[in-house]
C-alpha cells in the first residue's frame, strides 16, 4: 500500500492526534500487510482437539483463547474444515468484541448489526448454543450470508433478522441480558485490510457516521433489560465516532454507565483528551478500550461495556420438551416429519417452538409471537421443506446434528478424494442401505446425500458448492 491509496487529510488528523513519533510507527503498521486469523468453534470440536488436527500452523491471539494467527499464504475458506464449521475466518482483533460482550448460556442476546456472522458466531459458541441469540442486519443481501454462516456453525437458538432497530423495541423491551452493536462506521481501522474503504472517507462522512451511531445506540437502549450490558464497538480510530459518541449516548441516557473491561492483552485505554472537555467532564472514557496496529497483530478496533442500572435478573436453564405436533401443524405434515425421522435419525430432535411457514418447517428458540410483524429470514433453525409426499432436510439441519444421531452415515477421511467431489455437488458410488445418508469428513457433518442403490445423490446446496 502506498500513503497515496490514503486521503492525506486522514494522516494529517491521526498525525495531530498521536504526536509524531507513534505516528510514524502507527503509519509503518498501515503500510504493512494485515494479519490473517481463524477462530475455532468450540460448539463442534476444543481447542485442543483443532490444535491436533489443524491443516496449518497456528499461532495464538492474544485476547481470544479460541483465536488463532495463520500463515497469510493459506486459504482457510477452500478447505473440507472450514465447510465443517470448524473454524470462522475472522480479523483479530474483531475477536475481541465476543470477549467483552461474554455472553452466558441460557441468556438473551441481541447481535444488531451482524452481518456477515463473526461476531453472532462467537456470541453462540460462547452462549453453548443455549438461550436466544436475535442476529439482525439491514442489509438483505448481507442478512443472507449471515444466516448461511450460522447454518454452518451449526447452532440452533439464532433467528436472523432484517429489521431497523428502533422496529424491534415493541416485540422485544428490556429483553436482551446483551446487546452488541458493532455499528456502520468510517473503517479507518480497515483501511490496511481494504484500502477501497478509504474512497467513501471524508470529514464529512465522519460526521455523518457520528450521527448515525447515535440514532442506532437511542434505538438500541430499550432492548437492554436492567441490570444488562449494551457493548459498543467500531473498527475506526476516530474519536468522534467512538469515546465522543460513548459520551453523547451517556449524556442522553444517564441510565448507562462505562463498565471497566476485563484485562485483554493489547488492549489500549480510551482517550478522553480527545473528547471535548465540557461533554467528556465526568465520564471515564479511559475505560473504553482500542486496538492498534502499531501495539498488536491486527487492525483498529474500539469498544466500550455500558450496564444499564436495575437489578439484573437471571435467566435459568429450560427444559426442552418432548416433540409433538404444533398447533396449527397439518397432521400430514408433522406424519411426514415424524416418519424421515424414525427413518434417518436414532430419535426425533429435542427442539423448542416447530413452526411451518408454508412448506419450511423451523424450530423457533422462543415463543413465535415475538417475531410477528418484523422482517424475519430465519425464524430459527430450518429443519427442512414439507412436500406432498416427503419431508426434504435442509443442510442446516445437517450441520446441526451430531453424527451419532444420524442412521446412515457416509463417514470420509480427510485425504479421501470424496471429500471433494461431494463438495463440489458430484454423486457418490457408496453401498448401503437406501435413504438419507449423512456425509462427514473426520466424524464432522459436511451436508447430506440420498442413496439410491448404492449411489449416493448430492443434496449439498448448490451455492455452497465448490468451483475451483
């Protein structure tokens, strides 16, 4: 990268802020070639485990037990794992932003601006897939991605949603235990990763970002039950979109206040002399933290821990009751389901909240009605379609489902060619009784097959496949 590829106006204004010497050493990092990382899913595989079996060498991140630095001439998405959901290619330090949220298992969790998934990814392996996560973005398009993502994290409390936020106060107030609102900004701390970002960049631009944020955190506000935590984040290092806008939203709503953040390695203080003095007055700032791609292997990223003041009450673990039909479930459609199930699996799945929606059949990790009248794409996780004469599994339901509760099971090593070739949506000569069959690479879900005498038809969505 070149100073050219920058607006200088950018370097100037970081130049006044930290002082010519860590300037320069903050202008050598931009210069530099950004940090490849994966983080782990401890919903399929430990840490330990992945360590034993990594495809390449790994070294830790710092401030994330799961995360992982690997070698920048690998390709982690082009690997049999990775369409495993063993691991998620993630920045570094964006890792950071799950530590700090921590969710709980059994919590209520609110992911806003989510897309493409590392973070609502993490928050879900954190929650061990226990509880509510609502993962929401604007974005259509994006919103796709994201729940193709978490359909291969294989997790199953997760609805995706593609709402405005100030639209989810009236079917969720004062729900969330957290909130994480890693909100659109300038992505100066991206400018090293994706210099196009640094087109749309300007003073202006700044500002306008500034006063968007702080619409996104007023609509943000009434989510947060008492007691619970409102996470913060960006991947700028303008302080007018991070402590100014923290402070802002502390001036507004006084029932917020700074949360120290737990010690993470690298992490920097806030910097309230760069706040104006009269809106910064009271407010320790210094609690919030950054992320420097001078002072650590990764790009920029701030986040600030707000709680919400009120007794916090604590949710407990619930019972996942015995499956039976819905009501308002055709008695056809639940026979169809029930029977793929006495056929493929070893017993019908302990999932909440079945719902048909037209011929998609889901399982909805909370009451349905929470979800009327916003624009649901996921309404949990999609077990499959209901046809006249057949229930049709959907991947996601493979991706969740272990092994051992599958019948028929088509298990491949790594290094078998197979592999592949079901990967790249080409049938399989494989013996066997006929029926649904469950594809795995080394004891992992990969999708599933149909058999028919002794050939295994590919059912591995065709946008997922391989073509290279």
């Amino acid at each position: 990268m070149s100073q050219r590829a920058l607006p200088d106006l950018f370097f100037t204004q970081m130049r006044t802020l930290l002082g010519d010497k860590e300037f320069a050493e903050f202008y050598d990092a931009l210069m530099a070639s950004p940090t490849a990382a994966i983080r782990v899913n401890t919903l399929k595989i430990s840490v330990e485990d992945f360590q034993r079996i990594s495809p390449f060498p790994l070294e830790p991140v710092p401030w994330c037990p799961e995360g992982f630095y690997i070698p920048n001439d690998v390709e982690p998405g082009k690997h049999p794992y990775w369409a495993a959901g063993l691991y998620y290619v993630q920045e570094p330090t964006a890792m950071a932003v799950g530590m700090v949220a921590d969710p709980q298992p059994w919590e209520w969790v609110a992911d806003l601006a989510a897309a493409p998934g590392g973070k609502s990814s993490h928050l879900l392996a954190r929650m061990e897939d226990k509880g509510f996560l609502l993962a929401n973005d604007i974005d259509r398009r994006r919103t796709t991605v994201l729940a193709q993502n978490l359909e291969r994290w294989g997790a199953r409390v997760w609805v995706a949603a593609n709402e405005r936020i100030e639209n989810l106060h009236p079917n969720f107030p004062e729900v969330f235990d957290t909130v994480v609102l890693d909100a659109p900004c300038s992505g100066e701390g991206m400018f090293r990763r994706n210099p196009t970002v640094a087109d749309h960049w300007s003073p202006r631009a700044v500002e306008g970002n500034a006063r968007r944020q702080g619409h996104l955190l007023d609509a943000v506000a009434p989510l947060v039950k008492p007691g619970g935590f409102l996470v913060y984040a960006t991947c700028t290092f303008n302080p007018e979109e991070n402590e100014a806008a923290v402070a802002r939203f502390l001036r507004r709503h006084p029932e917020f206040a700074l949360e120290p953040v737990d010690d993470l390695p690298g992490a920097s203080p806030g910097r309230p002399d760069w706040v104006d003095p009269n809106l910064a007055q009271g407010i320790p700032l210094e609690r919030c933290i950054r992320f420097w791609p001078h002072k650590v292997r990764g790009e920029g990223h701030f986040i600030a821990l707000m709680v919400k003041e009120g007794y916090y009450r604590p949710r407990h673990p619930l019972n996942v009751p015995e499956p039976k039909r819905p009501k308002g479930m055709p008695r056809r459609a639940w026979n169809l389901y029930q029977q793929w199930c006495e056929d493929t699996l070893t017993e019908m799945p302990r999932v909440a909240g079945l719902m048909l929606v037209g011929e998609n059949l889901y399982a909805c990790p909370i009451n349905p009605g929470r979800l009327e009248g916003l624009r649901i794409l996921r309404p949990g996780l999609w077990l499959g379609q209901v046809k006249q004469t057949a229930f049709i599994p959907d991947h996601a339901l493979a991706m969740w489902l272990k092994p051992e509760q599958v019948k028929r099971r088509l298990d491949l090593s790594l290094e078998d060619p197979r592999v592949e070739a079901y990967l790249r949506g080409e049938q399989l000569d494989a013996p066997g009784d006929d029926g649904w069959v469950l594809i795995t690479v080394d004891g992992f879900p990969l999708g599933w097959g149909k058999r028919v005498r002794g050939v295994i038809k590919n059912r591995y969505p065709k946008h997922l496949r391989w073509t290279w």
